[in-house]
C-alpha cells in the first residue's frame, strides 16, 4: 500500500534499533544483569523479534561484538597498499592502534573484561569473538608472505596474535588502565614502528636474519 514502508526496511530498522540498545545496555549495565525485556523496553518491538533475529541474548551479544569490530576490521583491510612486509604492516599497525586506542573502545572493552572474569558465558564469547575477523585477515597474509618465502612463520594465527600484542604495546595498556593521555600520532607512528621491526626480525627468514645489521644505539 502506498506510504507504507517495505517489510524488509522495517526488519533492518528493528534490527538497527535493538543492536544500539543491546550496545549500550551492555555497556550500562553489564552482560549478566542485562535482560532481553530491558532491550525491549529501550528498543520498542518485542521478545518474539529478538528471538526471531538472534535466537537469544549471547546470540545477540555475539553480534554486538562482531560490530563492535567492524571498524578496525575496516581500518586495516589487507586488499589495499603496498604488499612488502615492512609497509604493509606498518600500514594495518598504525589503523590497528588508532582505533583501539578511541575511548569509547577502550572503556567498552574494559567493562566487558572485566565482568567477563565473574561470568563464564561472557568469558567464552569474548574468546572466541574477539578480533576473529582481524586475526585471520592477518594471518591470511602472513601465510601467503611466508609461502612466498619473504617470512618464515610455522604457525600464522598465533603470529598475527603476537603482531598486535606488540602494536597495542604500552600504549594500550596506559588506556585502560584509565590514562587519560591522548597518544599523538608520532607516539603511535614510533610504537608501531617498533613492533613491526621487532616482528619482522623474529620471522625473518634465515638468510634476511643473518644478513641484517640493526644500528647499534648510542650511548
């Protein structure tokens, strides 16, 4: 009928609505002491369109997180850039670290650790969701660069791991516990360029290992 909105706009609505109310309900309140009825109430629809949509409340938490990934997922999409490891890299390092560095990421992220250490079913999502995505586009390249015999990795998801735990570094860890300093990009610029050094050095192959010399520091 004219004027009335098509079922599947309604749907994404709906769908668009009970996401930013779980987002931030979670976020308020917890996972554990978030209810399906209170999404409901902030959202508007029903029970029935939840279980319809999500099947149930770590289903719907479940896609909240992948969500909550996308935009770092999207920061380093491994299809553009330079493919030499050092640039490439240093590339997904520097779009890596702005975006879990953003305070609204950080305080989320803390306040879903922190529960998650009193609530098994919220530790086991975070487990498993966090960053899946990103690691396995990672580790995706790190496979070929290896293949390709540019680096020598056995085991490339763990190395993606290893990759940004280096990036995330200090400055990470300054964030959440609370530092309310804002890194400026030459920060960032030298954190990242330390861990992609560090990184490349490990897994370098034999040859490119003993064939580099690093400037010694001076005293």
């Amino acid at each position: 009928m004219p004027g009335r909105t098509p079922p599947t706009e309604r749907t994404d609505k709906r769908r668009r609505a009970i996401l930013d109310a779980a987002r931030d309900l979670f976020f308020e309140k917890g996972y554990a002491a978030t209810t399906l009825a209170d999404v409901v109430a902030r959202a508007g629809g029903s029970l029935a369109t939840i279980y319809q949509l999500f099947g149930n409340k770590r289903g719907l938490f479940e896609v909240v997180i992948l969500e909550h990934a996308n935009p770092i997922i999207e920061s380093i999409t491994l299809a553009e850039g330079p493919t030499d490891p050092e640039s490439r890299l240093t590339t997904i390092g520097r779009r890596y670290l702005q975006q879990v560095l953003k305070p609204r990421f950080v305080a989320w992220w803390r306040t879903m650790c922190t529960e998650a250490v009193h609530t098994p079913e919220l530790r086991e999502i975070i487990l498993s969701k966090e960053a899946g995505p990103v690691m396995q586009s990672l580790s995706a390249y790190l496979k070929a660069q290896s293949k390709a015999g540019t680096l020598d990795i056995e085991d490339t998801e763990r190395a993606a791991g290893q990759f940004f735990e280096l990036v995330r570094g200090r400055l990470y860890r300054r964030a959440l516990v609370g530092d309310t300093t804002v890194a400026g990009a030459a920060e960032i610029e030298a954190q990242v360029t330390s861990a992609v050094r560090v990184f490349l050095h490990g897994y370098a192959t034999r040859t490119r290992r003993t064939s580099t010399r690093f400037p010694r520091r001076q005293s």
